[in-house]
C-alpha cells in the first residue's frame, strides 16, 4: 500500500504492509503518476510501516531511482526496517538513494555498510 | 536423509499466492523456534523463488502450478523446495548473474537467485527447458549461536 503526501517540491510515498510482486506494480502507478504531475525535487519512500520486502523492492527503487535521473530530481530512503536494510545492502540499492532514519529523533543520515 | 517433519503443498502461480507461501514455509519453521532474522532469511528467499516461479515459468501459457515442499530435518535443519512445471531456464547460470533479468520491462531487479543464495545455506536450481523449474533451498537454523 501507499499514501503519497505532497508538499512544495517534495513528494513523500508512505508505504506500508508487504512490498512483493503482487503488490509492486500498483505502489509504482501510484508513485509514477504523481512524480509525473509534480516533478518534485525530493522522491521519499518511506519503509517505516513496511513489514516485509523482497528484491521487488529493489526493483522499485531502482525504476523510481531511472525516473528521478529522467525529471532531475534525488531520491531518500526513509525508515528501513532491519530485514530491508539487509536485503537493501545485500543488493547495492543504498547506493543509488540517500538512506535516513527520520523517526526517534535519528535525523542524520546512517551508515549502514557491515 | 531423516525426514522429521514435513508439509506439501501446491498452489496456482498466482501472484496473490506469494504471501501465503511464505507465510506457510515459516509457519512450518516456527516449530525450531527461529530467531526473528532466521525466519526473516527463510521468509525472502521463499518469496524469490515462487516469484521467480510466477513471473518467469509460465509467461506465455495459462498459470501451471507451483509445488512446495518443506521438510525438517536432523540438525535443525529447514529444507525448502519449489517446483514449477513452466519453460524452464535455459541458461541457469546467467539466470543467477545478480541483476540478470529476462523481465526488465517488469521491473525484476535480477537478484532473485542472489537474495535465495545469501539468505540460505546452499541453494539447488535444476531445470529443463519446456519441463519446468526446480529450486531447493537449505538453511540450518544457529538459534543466533555461530
């Protein structure tokens, strides 16, 4: 699932629940329609109520990573949970997106490298 | 190989079916009581394969059936196999290059085979092609000890 929330040149995807297969192609409609609309400069996918993530994730942020490249803007990852962070390691995708925890006041970026 | 336990089951390569497989696989491997990060492995390595079984296998015919079987063995040991009756691969070790894919357009990473390889302790693949796919997968559960 995801909630988009829109401010000035900030578009942030609240994801939530199981990001698979099944679910991936609908998440990316969603998101690639309003990038589309909004241009913004800042995409954030937000992994904090994700609870569970396989490399269909990866292939999500690698697309949303190609569009951001294609409309000039950047993309953050916000929030991954320790099985993401893993698989999010596992595949090099924390190098193509700043990664942040934003909740309980970790605000700086994280270095998540073993 | 003692078999101690074991479940079977078999279900249309559907892609609402990818969460019930997991959860099914790991419901099985909480009677070795897991820690948090051992089923959290089990669970996406599972979800890769059946996946790749759902996107891959039978892309140009009506979805077939995937087949898993999970079974407990001596030495808390979790082995997994699925099974699809789809195209099969017909180059396997260009299928497991990370970031390989043959569905770009799908957006599939390509890291299927990767993700099932470093979250487990050996992985299996056999396949033929026009005879389907067979992936077995084992995992021994460390309770967190090395």
């Amino acid at each position: 699932m995801v909630e988009l929330k829109e401010e000035p040149r900030k578009l942030t995807a609240m994801l939530s629940g199981e990001l698979d297969h099944h679910h991936a192609k609908e998440i990316r409609e969603a998101i690639d329609f309003a990038v589309r609309e909004q241009l913004p400069k800042t995409l954030i996918l937000d992994f904090g109520h994700v609870t569970f993530m396989d490399s269909s994730g990866i292939g999500l942020i690698m697309g949303r990573s190609r569009l951001l490249e294609e409309t000039g803007g950047t993309l953050e990852i916000h929030n991954p949970p320790q099985q993401i962070r893993k698989v999010l390691r596992l595949s090099g995708a924390d190098r193509l997106a700043v990664i942040r925890d934003t909740v309980n006041g970790k605000e700086p970026e994280h270095e998540y490298a073993q | 190989m003692n078999t101690l336990n074991e479940l079977k089951c078999t279900f249309p390569a559907r892609s609402e079916n990818e969460s019930f497989a997991r959860t099914m696989v790991c419901s099985f491997a909480s009677q070795l009581d897991p820690t948090v990060e051992e089923l959290a492995d089990l669970r996406t390595a599972v979800s890769e394969a059946v996946t790749n079984s759902i996107v891959h296998a039978y892309r140009s015919t009506e979805p077939g059936l995937i087949a898993v079987t999970v079974r407990l063995l001596p030495g808390d040991v979790i082995y997994i196999r699925i099974a699809d009756k789809g195209c099969g691969i017909a180059d396997i070790e260009q299928a497991m290059q990370p970031l390989f894919s043959s569905a770009p357009a799908e957006e599939r990473a390509g890291l299927g085979f990767t993700v099932m390889q470093s979250f487990t302790d050996s992985l299996t693949v056999r396949s033929k092609s026009g005879h389907g796919t067979t992936v077995t997968m084992r995992k021994k559960l460390r309770h967190g000890k090395e």
